[in-house]
C-alpha cells in the first residue's frame, strides 16, 4: 500500500513539472498579433534593413503582410507558439478569394496561410502579381 502511494505522488508531482514547464516556455500560446508596432519590430528582427512603408495585418492577428521601400514584400504568420517570416519573391502561391488572401511560399516546412485582410485583400494579391517581373 505504501508503494502505491508513493508511485501517485511521484506521478502528480511529475505532471505538475511538465504543466509548469509547459507554462514557463509558453507552449501552447494562442499567439496573435497586436498591432502593427509588434509586426514591423517582428520584420525588423527577422530581415536586418527591413523597414516596412505598408503593412496589412490579418483580422484575427495571426498573420501580416508588409513592403518596404525596395518592393520587398514579407509575409509573418503565426508557426506554433510563435512567427515565421518569409520574403516573398513570386505571386505563384498566392490565391485570392474575395477578402481571403492564400499564400505559401512552395516551401513544404513553411505550408501555406490564409489571411483575413479584408478589402485589403484585392490590393495586396494585385501587388503580388508584380513580385518576380523585376528580374525578367
């Protein structure tokens, strides 16, 4: 009986580490985005020199678009507990649908995200038709 006891300990004990480890590394998060200081400081980080002119966010905070000054259009979204950045250089994985904006990168680890841009959406899908044609 006694060993049984102290095995339950041991197992809830455990279970508390592993929960409060979980919380300390903030696995789990529903990550999103703030505003649009926390994405041009999330571009800055990721791209040194990046320095976004325009910038788009998705409705529900888990993705953005941004241009800077070069043309360069970078897209952020959300990856787990946290965001990846990718410069675009082609409107070939882009699809739009109405206020939805699909875009991936061809790249399988990176996948694809659908942003929630609104009647943003149109502006930024025609600008990424541009992407690519400066290297013709």
């Amino acid at each position: 009986m006694p060993f049984i006891a102290i095995q339950l300990v041991v197992s809830v004990g455990l279970i508390l580490l592993v929960s409060g480890l979980a919380l300390y590394l903030k696995l789990g998060d529903d990550v999103r985005l703030r505003g649009e200081a926390e994405a041009r400081e999330l571009a800055a980080t990721a791209v040194c020199g990046f320095d976004p002119v325009d910038l788009t966010l998705d409705r529900a905070g888990i993705g953005a678009l941004l241009r800077d000054s070069q043309g360069r259009v970078m897209l952020l979204r959300r990856h787990g507990a946290q965001f990846a950045v990718r410069l675009l250089d082609s409107h070939a994985f882009a699809r739009l649908d109405r206020n939805f904006l699909t875009i991936g990168t061809g790249e399988k680890t990176f996948g694809q995200v659908t942003l929630d841009l609104g009647d943003q959406a149109q502006v930024w899908a025609a600008s990424l038709r541009r992407l690519g044609n400066n290297h013709a």
